[in-house]
C-alpha cells in the first residue's frame, strides 16, 4: 500500500516523533520517580544517627515517602535538608550575636 503525505489516515512523521518524545519524556520521569522511591525506602533501614548525619531525620522520609505517587520522595528529602539547614544556620547566627551581646 502507498501513501501519499495528503492522505488523511497517515500521521505525519513530526507528529510521530513529537508523541515518541513525550512518552520518552513520561517514561523517563517514571523512572526517576521509582528510582527516588526505592532510595527513600533504603534509608528507612538506616538509624536515626546515620540520617542526622547527613541532614535529615525518620519523620522526614515517612513525609516524603507519604506523597502523591507522582512526587519524587527524593526531591522532597533534599527540600526538607535544606530548610533544616538553613534553620540550623540562622539557629548559629542568633546564638552567635547574643552571645557576643553579653560580652
């Protein structure tokens, strides 16, 4: 059978390809959410100890594994490290400058 481009039960290749890069696209982003759900789960095998060590603590991975399928947990657990670095930061700072207040 031969096709000819104004034949209207053909879909153009730019459409093919434009659809392929999207499911692409969707695939992959699947694969990294898997990906960052199984690592959060790992680190529920971790003591408290070891998760203070690098930022974040049990009630933080049971929040980011606590949400929407679509979420990547991994994502949320560096957002929850960063918010409590910063706090510890200006923790440091505010007892820094009331300490040197007293002086």
């Amino acid at each position: 059978m031969t096709y000819h481009l104004d034949c209207p039960d053909r879909i153009p290749g730019h459409l093919v390809r434009r659809r392929l890069a999207r499911w692409m696209d969707w695939l992959h982003r699947r694969l990294e959410i898997y990906t960052g759900r199984r690592a959060a789960e790992r680190l529920l095998a971790l003591d408290d100890r070891m998760l203070a060590d690098i930022g974040i603590d049990r009630s933080d991975v049971l929040a980011a594994l606590g949400a929407p399928p679509d979420v990547d947990p991994s994502m949320r657990l560096a957002s929850y490290r960063r918010r409590r670095l910063a706090a510890d930061r200006a923790a440091r700072a505010v007892f820094a400058s009331a300490k040197h207040a007293n002086r």
